[in-house]
C-alpha cells in the first residue's frame, strides 16, 4: 500500500458523524468503500429475504470504516514463517528472536500498508462470517438464548482485533480446540452451560499451546489464524486475543477489555470476559490462565477501563471532528470504568497555562515508562473549568491542554478521592525539606516478604571449611539495611552469610570488601543441599538472580577466600524487584514546582539511600534511573519521611 492511505483511514472514520441515522451510516460506509462497493452490496443482496441477518450484515457495514487490516504480500509471507517456525523444533524464544529480526529487515513501514476493511473485504469471507455466527448463536445450547444486541458484539464481529487476517479462524480454531468439549460427557446441570464449555475450552487451550511469557518485541503480532492457534510465545494481549477468537468460534460470548494504564503501574493490561449463564459479565484476571469471574486484581487503583467493540462509539467520533488538535483515541471501544471501580465526575477549575486554543481539554496520569504524564481521557472547558466524567477514584492525575504557549498543564496535580473530592497538590516553596530516597517504585507484598527473610541473618567468617569455629560478626535485626554493613575482624578465608530459620537463605547479592574499593575475590561456597552454581548466583552482580536453599533452616552461602583476609565490610542485597537505589546506578531526581518538572541534574549513586535539600514540602517527586529498569512511579513525603506512592 501506498504511503499517506493511514491518513486515508482517519479521513474516513472522522467522516463518520456527518451523516445521521442509521440509513446515512450505511449510505456513508458505501460510498466509503470506492472501488469494493459492490462486493457489500452483494452481501446485503444476498441477505434481502433473510431479516435478522440482513440487519447483522448492516451492523457489520455500517461501522466497517472504522476498521483497518493489512494489504501487502509481506505481511502474509512473515504469517507463514511464524507458522514454520511455531512448528519447528526452535525454543520459543529462538522463534520470537527470528520473527523479531524478519519483522524488523522486512516490515518496517507495516503501518503504511494498513487499508480500511471497506475497500478490501469481499463479499464471499463476509457471508461465510455471518453465517457461521448465526450458526453457533441458533444451533449451540448455550448460545441460542444470548439476545441479539449481545449478539452482535460478543459473537458476530469477523475480527477481535484490528489488522486480523481475512481467513476461516471460525473453522481452524473451532476445529484445533473442540477436541474436549466433544468428548465431554453431558450431565444436568453444567453441560449446556457457557461458563462451564468456556472452562473446558480454556483448559484445553492451555494445554495445547503450552504458553510461554514474552514481555519485549517480538516481531509484528500473528494475527492470522493458523498462526494464533499455535504460536508458543506471546504477550497477555496475544492469549486473549487466541482466547476470545476460539470461545467466538464454538459460540461462546466473549469480549477484549483493557485498562490502558494502571493508577500506580507504568503500563496497562489487557483480558477477556464471558457473558455468563445469568447475563453477567465474568471478567477473567489474567489471560488464559485465570478462571472468568473469579475475582479482579482488588488492589489495582484503575483510572480508565475500555471494552473493545466492533460498533464506533459515536462520542468519540464526534470528538474527533470537533477537536482541533486531535489526540488519537481508539474510536472502537465503549468506557466500562464504573463497572470496575468507584468513579467520579470532577470539575477542575483552570488555574494554570495560557489562552486556550480548544474547547477539548485532557485528564493524564502519571506513566512513568520513559515519560512523565500520559492522557487517558478527554473532557470539555466551559467557564473556565474542565469537566470529566466517569473518572476511577484514588488515583494521581493532571488536566492539560493546548494553548498559546503549546501543550501544557492546566492545574496543579490532584488525587481524586474515594469521595469524589479533589486534593490539589501544591508545592509550599517557603518550607524546604531533606528528603530521603531508598526507592523509585512501590514494593509490593512479595518484595517486602523478601526484604524480611534477612531478618536474623548472620555474617560469619572461620578458618574452617566447615564453619565449625565460626565467629558471628554482625546480626540483622532491621530490614532497613545500609549499602555497607562495616565489620570489625582479624583475618580469615571464610565468610558467609548464614539465613535465619525458615528463610531458605534467601539473597540476591553477597560482597565482601577488604577496603572501600577492593571486593574480596574467591571461590563460592554454599550449604550442602545447594549447587555451586546456584551459590555463585550471589556474586553474579545481578540484582534479579537470588541464591536460594531448598531446606528453610541452616542454609548459608558465603566464598573461600583462598587464604586469610581481613574484610571491613559486606553488602547484603534482598531478593527484591530491582527498584532500590543501586550504587554505581546513574539516576535524576525531580520534583514538580507547580508547573514542570525541576531537575537535580544526572548523577551516580554512591549509596542505597539518596538524600536531596531544599526539597519544597508537599511537592510531587519523581526518582529516575538511567542504568536499568523502567519502573518509575511519583511520590510524596510527610514530616516524618514517610512515602506515598502514586
């Protein structure tokens, strides 16, 4: 395809709300179609005495504009090397490899060869479509009952995803993933059931497919069905999406839903919910994995939730008509946010910023994933207030706009309250402060039950291989642990670091220091249920491996020096998510001063714990690191240095 036709596509789909009416819509996505009118003009001619498909096949056209696929042979060719590979006998992560390298050398300009489904579908793959649907919706028990209008979102569309391939995933998904739910033998109470088919099919999915994690790029997504039924490796959104094709595929109603980004996490998530016997929505937490309706992620803060539709949602279209400097929003997906969460309408009152050059005004929270504030929301500007609706609670955001002066913040941040009230967050310039900063990132549960496992923990050193003469020479009795534990000792040639009971001698990092710059070098040495290898993993210098013994009680790890040394120090590192401050680690601290960030500048951490002055009271903070990671979130102190996470 040539380059330009993406605008193509925002030009068709921001044309939408010209017409009016349900008969204007379908005009208009006629005459949208050029050159391919007549194959949807088939469609509906090949529906004219069959009323409730006619209207299914009118629903389909009438919001096809704004959908998109793929036009170029390469796509196609890169879809048959991923199924060679998936098959092959490569690792998956040998296989995301070779699909990241074809994607890169050959794909680079995919976006450019994405052409509205209106001027490519054929008539012939939009009957078969329909008329598989209307199969599995009349014929499957647990489906004829489902009403129309549900229907037409959680069975019918002929895609779940934009850039799907136009092929049989109804009769390749249908017919990989069966196998069990034919061999399942009936009983009363379950066997027609969605819930208890959508079980069966999820089980056997996992089976088959054997999932594999794959958290960076992998290539362009396989969106093509022999494809998906076996790829090996894959993101959430990869299972889901294998997830609601199949359970569509055998009448099951299922739907994509997706918080763009969390309240308090650098990104977003996406799952899959069933339309259950009773008419409710089952939400499942995870992908594949999780069981639909059995409970939701009840500590995540959740700023906006969206269900991913086939239908336009004509608010958002209208926005985009009216607005004159566009943000790109997914124009295909209805806001669910007050089904997850408590949410409020906030009015923010516009107290910052220049003139405004549009009436369109946007929420933002904080992201932190290589940036700092990311839109999740548009609102309007009347009498000098931006008003939002449907906003989840607890949670950090900022209103911006474009005006005079660019794109800029309108107000002070806010915490919207589980009240509904706000809580501006305003710097106080005249009271500066020390702060502290141990962190960039809130510990969760799991981190926190490994920073306790070194409670208790003992360094030893002997002159015994056996530690039969050990002498203990420090005790860890908090789990606020200083870079450098110093220690006071003749010389010896074994050191170790001995776990309390019950700690399976859990511990990232172990390093001994004869002085302030020279590590004690030697041979691991580890308690006698544990490798060697796995003992070395406590001098490997990376924070994310862990030394751990398979016994809860008398585990240890620690090095032979080779002969007697004096040690002056010892850094014990927890098994942790690798957000604490890392000596050597190059890092930013910045804080908001009302309307941008203020920087200390680029620096090198010399300790675990960083201390910044003249901090002003009540500010946001922001902790960067340029070494590793990417998991950033602001924060707030009180008087008495203790942190909020937002």
């Amino acid at each position: 395809m040539k380059p330009g036709n993406s605008i193509i596509v925002a030009a068709l789909v921001t044309q939408l709300l010209a017409a009016c009416g349900r008969n204007s819509y379908l005009d208009y996505a006629l005459k949208a179609a050029g050159e391919n009118r007549a194959e949807l003009e088939s469609v509906l001619e090949h529906y004219r005495n069959e009323p409730e498909k006619l209207s299914a096949a009118r629903f389909l056209i009438e919001n096809m504009p704004a959908h998109t696929s793929y036009d170029c042979p390469a796509i196609r060719e890169y879809y048959r090397l991923a199924e060679r590979l998936f098959q092959s006998g490569l690792t998956p992560d040998e296989q995301a490899d070779s699909l990241r390298k074809w994607s890169d050398d050959n794909l680079p300009d995919l976006e450019e060869c994405s052409v509205p489904d209106v001027r490519v579908m054929t008539a012939g793959f939009l009957i078969y479509s329909i008329d598989h649907a209307f199969d599995v919706w009349k014929n499957r028990p647990w489906a004829r009952d489902i009403p129309y209008d549900d229907f037409l979102e959680w069975l019918l569309p002929y895609k779940a995803v934009e850039k799907q391939e136009f092929d049989a995933w109804r009769d390749t998904l249908s017919s990989c993933f069966s196998e069990r739910m034919k061999a399942d033998i009936p009983d009363d109470v379950e066997y027609n059931t969605i819930f208890k088919n959508v079980d069966i099919v999820r089980n056997e999915l996992i089976d088959k497919i054997h999932m594999h994690g794959i958290y960076d790029h992998g290539g362009a997504p396989v969106l093509s069905a022999s494809g998906i039924a076996h790829q090996t490796f894959g993101r959430c959104a990869d299972y889901v999406t294998l997830a609601v094709l199949t359970y569509r595929s055998l009448g099951l109603p299922a739907v994509m839903e997706e918080v763009p980004f969390w309240g308090r996490f650098r990104a977003g998530h996406t799952w899959y919910a069933i339309l259950g016997d009773r008419g409710q929505e089952l939400r499942a937490e995870w992908d594949l994995g999780s069981v639909p309706g059995w409970g939701f992620f009840p500590y995540e803060r959740i700023p906006k939730a969206f269900r991913n539709t086939y239908a336009v949602n004509r608010r958002m279209v209208r926005y985009m008509n009216d607005a004159k400097y566009r943000y790109h929003f997914n124009l295909c997906q209805k806001d669910i946010t007050s089904q997850l969460t408590k949410t409020a309408d906030p009015v923010i009152p516009i107290t910052k910023g220049g003139r405004l050059k549009d009436k369109y005004v946007y929420i933002s929270i904080f992201n932190g994933y290589f940036t700092d504030w990311s839109i999740v929301d548009w609102g309007m500007a009347r009498f000098g207030k931006a008003r939002f609706r449907d906003m989840g609670v607890n949670v950090l955001y900022c209103v911006f706009g474009v005006t005079e002066n660019g794109y800029e913040a309108l107000c002070d941040p806010f915490i919207l309250r589980k009240d509904g009230t706000v809580r501006y967050i305003v710097p106080d310039h005249e009271d500066l402060r020390t702060v502290e900063v141990r962190r960039k990132y809130p510990q969760s549960t799991n981190v926190v039950n490994m920073r306790r496992r070194l409670l208790g923990g003992r360094i030893e050193c002997a002159d015994r291989p056996d530690f039969a003469d050990a002498r203990t020479l420090s005790v860890i009795d908090t789990v606020i642990i200083p870079d450098r534990i110093g220690i006071v000792s003749g010389p010896h040639r074994y050191w170790r670091y001995r776990g309390a009971d019950g700690t399976y001698g859990s511990l990232s990092e172990l390093t001994f220091f004869l002085n302030d710059s020279t590590v004690m070098e030697g041979k691991a040495v580890c308690c006698g249920d544990v490798p060697e290898e796995v003992a070395r993993l406590a001098f490997d210098g990376d924070r994310l491996t862990n030394f751990e013994s398979g016994n809860p009680d008398g585990a240890w790890v620690g090095a032979d020096a080779g002969s007697p040394v004096r040690v002056t120090s010892v850094r014990i590192v927890p098994r942790s998510d690798d957000n604490d401050i890392c000596p050597g680690d190059e890092y930013e601290f910045k804080y908001w001063d009302g309307d941008v960030w203020v920087s200390s500048g680029r620096f090198t951490a010399t300790d675990n714990v960083l201390r910044f002055d003249s901090v002003p009271s009540g500010t946001l903070m922001w902790m960067r690191d340029y070494t590793r990671g990417w998991d950033e979130r602001p924060f707030m102190t009180d008087g008495s240095g203790n942190v909020e996470w937002w």
